[in-house]
C-alpha cells in the first residue's frame, strides 16, 4: 500500500514539474515551444485542478513561441482526449 502511495505522488511530481504558469518560463529568452505545448496539454487535467489552489498555475502558458506552441498543445489535447471518442466502435442499430 505504501509502495502505490509513493508512486502514485512521485507521478504527481513529475507531471507537475513543468506546469504553465511556473517560474520556468518567466524568462522571456526562454519561452515554451512545440514540445512545451505537448506536454502542457497532456497535464492539462493536472493543471486544471492545480489551477483551484494556487493562482500563479495556468492550463496554457502565456509565454509561448506562438503557433508552433499552440499547434504541439491542441494535439495532445485532442489526441489524449478526443481520441478516446474516436476509438469507441458505434453499435449498429
């Protein structure tokens, strides 16, 4: 039991590692990019709630590239969570 515990909070940590909104790209040399806006969208549920309990976290990073940013960050979305609609089979009626 302990042993879930532990995994389950260092998954917690690393999905939180790299959240939009953290210090990590307030330098403005630095802003996030394609792969950013991937990784973003995946954890977008995980920023989402962290969002509730500290105002700095956002779901989207301001500080961004532009489009290529927004490109990586609309195909983790939909492909992490359209895709399970597209995946179920429709029954024939």
């Amino acid at each position: 039991m302990y042993k879930v515990i532990l995994l389950l909070i260092l998954a917690l940590l690393l999905l939180s590692a790299c959240a939009p909104g953290t210090l990590r790209y307030k330098d403005q040399a630095r802003p996030a990019n394609f792969f950013h806006g991937i990784w973003h969208g995946w954890i977008a549920p995980v920023s989402l709630i962290w969002q509730l309990f500290d105002s700095s976290i956002r779901v989207y990073e301001p500080n961004n590239t532009g489009w290529t940013y927004d490109f990586g960050f609309y195909i983790a979305i939909v492909g992490g969570f359209g895709g399970f609609a597209l995946s179920r089979k429709r029954k024939n009626k």
